[in-house]
C-alpha cells in the first residue's frame, strides 16, 4: 500500500470521536467528532460529518454540521450542505 494514499471511511460506516492523521481523509458515511488531518479532507455526497474539521484543504460535497478551521482553501459543491463557521484563507462555493 502506498504511504501517501488517503484514508478512506467507507460507506456503511459509522465513526464517533477524534480522528487525527498527517494523511488525506476521504469520508463515504457518517462521522461525528473531530477531524484533524495536515493534509486534504473531502466529504463525499453520500457523507454527513457533524463536528469540527481542521485541515489544510477540504472540499465539501455532502452535509456537514459544524465548524471548518482550513490553512488552505474551502470547497463547496453544487448540492452540499453546510451549517455552522469558516475559517479559512481561501473559499470556493459552487452551489447556490
């Protein structure tokens, strides 16, 4: 496998609590806690993330619930949802 693959929580997945890694993270289903990576964090359309997410870069296309704390840039997709604060240096919303 290789070392620069990111972690993947895959569909029919249930994960609570603190999730803390220097690797991309790619959520498939439902996640309630603290995501912390230093690297990229992408919420797939089939995903509902409640809690906060700090990372370098995140790209939203599910529902998320909670509180972005990004070093890079915010994404948004047409037909995420998003409810709670951004902070961040750079944001991008492709949705209506």
């Amino acid at each position: 496998m290789n070392k620069d693959s990111p972690i993947f929580i895959p569909t029919e997945s249930y994960i609570k609590g603190y999730l803390k890694s220097s690797k991309s993270i790619k959520l498939e289903y439902s996640f309630t806690g603290t995501i912390f990576t230093s690297n990229k964090l992408v919420v797939e359309k089939s995903a509902t993330m409640k809690g906060d997410a700090i990372c370098e870069n995140i790209l939203l296309e599910g529902n998320m619930d909670g509180n972005i704390f990004c070093s890079g840039h915010v994404e948004f997709v047409e037909g995420s949802v998003f409810n709670g604060k951004i902070y961040t240096s750079t944001f991008k919303n492709l949705t209506q």
